[in-house]
C-alpha cells in the first residue's frame, strides 16, 4: 500500500513538473523542437515523454531524477529569461 502512494507521489511530482516546463515554454513561445532539443532528448524520448504527459506510463529513459533535473535547470533558465535575468 506505501509502495504504491509513493508511486503515486512521483508519477504525480513527475506531471507536475513537466507541467511547469510547458507552461514556461509556451510564456516564451519555444516550439516542440525546442524544447525536445532543450531537455536533449531524441525523438523517441520526447515521444515518450509526450506520452507520459498524456496519462502515458513513466518512460524509462532518461531516468526520473535526470530528467526532474533537467526540467529544472531549464524552466528556472527560462523564468529568469521571462525576467529579463539571462538569456534561455
């Protein structure tokens, strides 16, 4: 049962930070390529990744904390960019 609240927890901060990506993304008008070419994920990641966010299964490439890393980096770079801060 703990297991799977904590899947539950992941899958859920997974969604949500993804969510935080696209968001950002669309504020500064980044295209699917863009953002594909941002996270440095190839076709076949960003499909599966594209999936996930469409209630999808968790892809396994890259691996969850890589890629929760990777979307941070870049969202809080295109916040600060959307600041005026530094450029995305």
């Amino acid at each position: 049962m703990l297991q799977d609240l904590a899947w539950t927890a992941v899958d859920t901060l997974a969604r949500a930070q993804l969510a935080v990506f696209h968001a950002s993304c669309n504020r500064v008008g980044l295209r699917d390529e863009e953002r594909r070419s941002a996270l440095a994920l190839d076709s076949r990641n960003w499909a599966a990744w594209q999936d996930f966010m469409d209630e999808g299964p968790l892809p396994a490439e890259p691996p969850l904390p890589e890629m929760l890393l990777r979307l941070g980096a870049i969202s809080f770079r295109l916040v600060a960019a959307e600041a005026g801060g530094a450029p995305a």
